[in-house]
C-alpha cells in the first residue's frame, strides 16, 4: 500500500489525512477568494495571496479594529471555527461582516507590496477601473483610492493620475465599497514603484468664454458687488 501512495506522488496514509488537509485547505481558499472578486462589484479587488494572510506580522493591529477576528480569519483561510458555545447560526451573518471587512484592510496592506502592486498594475492596464471623465484627459486610465484609512468613513473614489483628481465611481454596484479596503496611499505607491506608468499632467484646461472673450477672474465677484450697489441706491431713492 505504501508503494501505491508513492507511486502516486502521495505521503503514506499515516500522514496522508493533514496532507489533504492542508492540499485542501488552499483549494477552498482560492476559490473562495476568486468567488469574492468575482462578485459583481468586488471587480477592483484582488486576490490576496494565502501565505500573505498566513503570515501573522501583516495582520498586526487589525485584531484591535475587526470585531469576532478569529473567527472571521478562520472563515477567510476555511478553517474549523472553534466551539466556544456561541450560537453558530445566530453569529453567521455577523462573522461574514467582520470577515468581508477584515479580507478588505489586508487587501489594503496587501496591494502596497511588490506581487500586489503587479497585480494592480496589471487590472489598470486591462483598465479594470476605468477612465477618466474629464475631457482634456482624454480617456486616462484611473485607479481605485480611499479617502480615508479608517473603515466606514468614505466609498471607494477612483483616482486620475493626469489630473491628480478625484471621482465617484460611474457604476452604482462601486458604490458601497470602502475606501478603507484600498487605502489612502495605493495610487501613488504604484506610480513611486513604477513611475514608468505615471502619466504627464494634462497641458490643457477648460478656459470660460463669453462671445469669444475670456472671463476675468473678478469678473463674476465685480458682477457681485455692482448688484449690491444698485440694490442700495434703490433702497435710498
């Protein structure tokens, strides 16, 4: 029987259980990962390397921000939750929160290192994110950005290298994504690591006109200021 297993290019079944175990347990992860990106409205995610989760010094500091974070880890990596007597049915929904947020803040981490950045980079060429609306930006490749580091204080928001601006996502199904899973610093890591990408600034810029003649700045404010005059010489005549 040993020779079968061998022939195989298998462990012998004494050890044959937490090999599967283990063979498995990445099997499940991929495809739950790859489930989750592949959502509608999860497109801008990635897929987070397992031995990047596995790796406890990358996760420092989010057991203080993710309520149920045992468990909710254990969901990400397909784990056996422990049987601590909580009501498994009743916690489901709220571990499936915490775990949807936690994957969101690694994912965060994530896409600042070397392999997350190359996968990124890759989405923004497939332009996976997008392209500008401004005109004289002419179609530029825009990228995913959070206004904020702290989970559910802004949506997600797409960042236009060219015009250095930012831009509520066109579809709704982006809408109710954190800006927290991508973080504050994502565009501008990439373009650091490969500036290569970085577009040059838009050489051109909407000019207002009127008849052909450009407005001066203090135009509209000495419009301003000759209302409030003739309003006063009415009221004292």
């Amino acid at each position: 029987h040993h020779l079968f297993f061998f022939f195989l290019g298998l462990p012998p079944p004494s050890t044959l259980s937490s090999f599967m175990k283990v063979e498995l347990g990445k099997q499940w992860y991929q495809r739950r990962v790859r489930g989750f990106c592949g959502l509608r409205g999860n497109e801008y995610f990635c897929e987070v390397d397992e031995d990047y989760i596995q790796d406890k010094f990358n996760l420092t500091g989010l057991s203080d921000m993710i309520p149920h974070y045992k468990k909710a880890l254990d969901m990400i990596l397909d784990l056996e939750p422990d049987d601590d007597g909580d009501d498994a049915q009743g916690q489901n929904d709220l571990v499936e929160q915490a775990a949807e947020m936690l994957y969101g803040l690694i994912h965060a981490r994530y896409i600042l290192t070397n392999r997350g950045l190359a996968m990124m980079l890759e989405k923004y060429q497939n332009s996976e994110f997008g392209t500008c609306i401004r005109v004289f930006c002419e179609n530029q490749l825009m990228l995913p950005i959070g206004l904020s580091d702290n989970p559910g204080e802004s949506m997600v928001k797409l960042y236009c290298p060219k015009c250095q601006d930012v831009y509520v996502p066109k579809s709704s199904r982006y809408h109710h994504i954190d800006g927290a899973y991508f973080g504050t610093s994502f565009p501008h890591m990439l373009f650091m690591v490969h500036p290569e990408y970085r577009p040059k600034p838009s050489p051109s810029s909407f000019i207002p006109r009127l008849y052909g003649f450009k407005i001066h700045p203090l135009a509209y404010q000495l419009q301003v200021e000759a209302g409030v005059h003739w309003k006063e010489s009415r009221k004292r005549a």
